[in-house]
C-alpha cells in the first residue's frame, strides 16, 4: 500500500483500473476501426442505433423484475417522461429521482 490514511491506494487496484480504462478504450476504437472498414447496410445501423437502449433495458430490467412498488412506480415515471418529451437521458434521470423518492416514502 502506498500512502497513509484516506488517500492510501493499492498498486494493483491502480493496475487493474488503468487495465480495464486501457480495455475499454481499445474496444471502442476497434469498433470503430471495423466499423470504418465494412459498408454498414440499413439493417446493421438500425440494429446499432437501438443498442445502446437494448443495453440500458438488459442492465435494468432484472431489477425491475425483482423490485417492488417503488421501482414499478419509477418505471411508470420513467414511461411518462418519455412519452412526453422523448428524452432519453430526461426519462433515465427522471426514473432515478423517482425511485429514489419512493423508495424513501414507501
């Protein structure tokens, strides 16, 4: 360990966090290097464009799954904002407030 007290840290923590940016960056920049090096047809790019949702709604939906009223009450929220402003980011952001909250009340 290197460091004393609160701001102590850990070589291989460090290690493996440089590790996983260093993964993350090469993954994205060969996606791209690939993607750059085949012609994209109209389904490949509306299946790429719905990706990101599909993997918000992997992460998300075993935990509405498993959840309670509270997390069915976000998701309503969540539903709501969207339909009314088709705002990705607004409807995530409104959902976390909102589970939040009623998890605070309930």
């Amino acid at each position: 360990m290197i460091g004393d007290g609160a701001l102590a840290f850990e070589p291989l923590v460090v290690g493996t966090i440089l590790a996983m940016a260093l993964v993350t960056a090469l993954a994205k920049v060969g996606g791209f290097w690939l993607l750059r090096r085949i012609e994209v047809s109209d389904r490949l790019e509306a299946g790429l464009s719905v990706l990101p949702g599909a993997i918000v709604i992997a992460i998300l939906g075993p935990e509405l799954a498993a959840g309670g009223p509270a997390e069915w009450g976000a998701a309503g929220v969540v539903l709501v904002v969207m339909w009314r402003t088709e705002n990705i980011l607004l409807a995530l952001c409104g959902g976390v407030g909102a589970v939040v909250l009623f998890r605070a009340l309930v």
